[in-house]
C-alpha cells in the first residue's frame, strides 16, 4: 500500500477524485499567500532542530519556498516570468519597514553601493534606502507550486544585474528574436561565503553562477507561464515586502574572501 505522509494512502484518497478541486474556486488569487524563494543561511530558523520553524532536511546554503516549506536544494531551474525594482525604507537596523519607493522618485545620500540614507520630510526621521531587486519566478522542475518572489538586495544585486543582461541578451533560435523575458529556464547556484568568522549565502561567487538551460514548452506557456504573466499586478499587490530577505552582510564587517560553490 502506498502511503504519503501529508496526504494519505492511495487507496483512501481514491474516493475524492469524483470531486477533484471542488471548493477551490472560492479561493481567488487575491486570497493566496505570495512566498519568497529564500536561500538559507547558518542563523535561519528553519535549519535549527530548536525553532518552531525548523523544516527537516534543511541546510544552509539551499532554497526554500517560505509559505510550503519545500526545499529545492543548493541549485534551482527557474523560469523568470516579471522583475521589478524597488527602494525600501527601513528604519534604521531594519528597525521596521516605512515604506516603498520607485527607484530615482526621492533624494537619498548614495554612501554605499546599494544602501542609502534619507531624511524622511514626514517624520523627521534618518532612514535606511535600501535598493531590492525582485524576480517573480517559477520553478521549472516544481512548476504546479506557482509563482514565487526572489528579492535580491546589497551584495545580490551585481548578480541580479548579471542575470537580467543575461535575459535581455537571449534570442529565440528559430527567428534570431529577442526572446520574452520568460522565454527560458535557467538554472541558479548557490556559493558560500566567509567575511572575517561568518560565513553566508549567495547566488554567485567570481560569477553569476546562473546559466541558460533550455527555452520554456508550449504547454508550460499556456498552462502556467502565461496565466502568471497576466496575473502580476494582482500577485504584486499582495507581496509582504516585510519580509524581504537581506541578501549582502550589511551586519558583518571585513572584506569578502570570495565565492565558492558547492
């Protein structure tokens, strides 16, 4: 007898499939969760045996889908449907979000690469700019999971940038065309780090370590990657910008000795 923890025996789900999906109607895209695509690190929670949070076979340095908790491994195929760029206003230490801004809209003190500050007319207050770069994308091996955020923030954004000039520079093979920007799948690695003791993740090390797989199916554009394409204002609006993951070490002092993978 075949037996799925989650869902049951085969033979006692067997008498559900004359009403397959019935109900799930009711539940409209504006009513289900957006989840992150959160690469790991050695203080998650969810690697920890001692946290509520903690989900088995986890390690740092893999991908997790923050709202089904599946884990993908330390390399990933990802179709990227949309991107879009963001400065977010942090309270200092990332003390709290104040809100969003469209990149160039208010005056910040570029100190830093990808983090500024900014005197906020409304509070009075010192505030962190802090740039995000987002991917709404899909998993291509795990594409019935639906659409996934993967922001990329401080020491991410050169790999981010890479792998949009990567997308841009993709042709269709028949015509010679520029290719849609979710006319690939392409898979993404993940390095380690160290500065000075702590040791973190990252997509990327000397490179990108994101490479072109293969074009997207017909049937993969029909079924899935063409409905989340339409879907993206409504998928946009419901995305919980709180929790960003910070993807650089802004908390760790020291050079970078680097990227490797593993």
């Amino acid at each position: 007898m075949s037996k799925d923890r989650k869902n049951g025996t085969t033979e006692e789900a067997g008498f559900l499939n004359d009403v397959a999906g019935m109900g799930n109607d009711a539940v409209s895209t504006d009513e289900r969760a957006v989840p992150y695509l959160r690469i790991l690190q050695p203080l998650s929670p969810q690697v920890d045996k001692g946290e509520n949070e903690y989900v088995e076979g986890a390690e740092p340095g893999m991908f997790l889908n923050t709202v089904t908790n599946r884990i993908y491994g330390k390399e990933i195929n990802l179709i990227p449907i949309y991107f879009k760029s963001l400065w977010l206003e942090w309270k200092t230490e990332r003390g709290g979000l104040v809100g969003r801004h469209e990149p160039g809209t208010i005056i910040v003190d570029k100190t830093d690469f990808t983090e500024w500050t900014y005197d906020n007319p409304s509070t009075g207050m010192k505030n962190t700019i802090q740039d995000t770069f987002m991917f709404f994308v899909l998993d291509a091996d795990h594409i019935s999971d639906g659409p996934m955020i993967f922001s990329m923030t401080s020491s991410g954004i050169k790999h981010a940038k890479n792998w949009n000039t990567s997308i841009l520079l993709s042709k269709l093979p028949d015509t010679g065309n520029d290719a849609p920007y979710f006319g690939f799948v392409w898979n993404v690695k993940v390095s380690k780090y160290k500065k000075d003791q702590h040791t973190y993740y990252q997509i990327g090390g000397k490179s990108s370590n994101i490479e072109q797989v293969r074009m997207i199916t017909k049937t993969e554009y029909i079924e899935h990657v063409r409905p989340t394409y339409d879907d993206i204002a409504k998928i946009e609006a419901r995305i919980d910008l709180t929790q960003i993951q910070d993807t650089g070490t802004n908390s760790i002092t020291g050079p970078d000795t680097g990227g490797e993978s593993f």
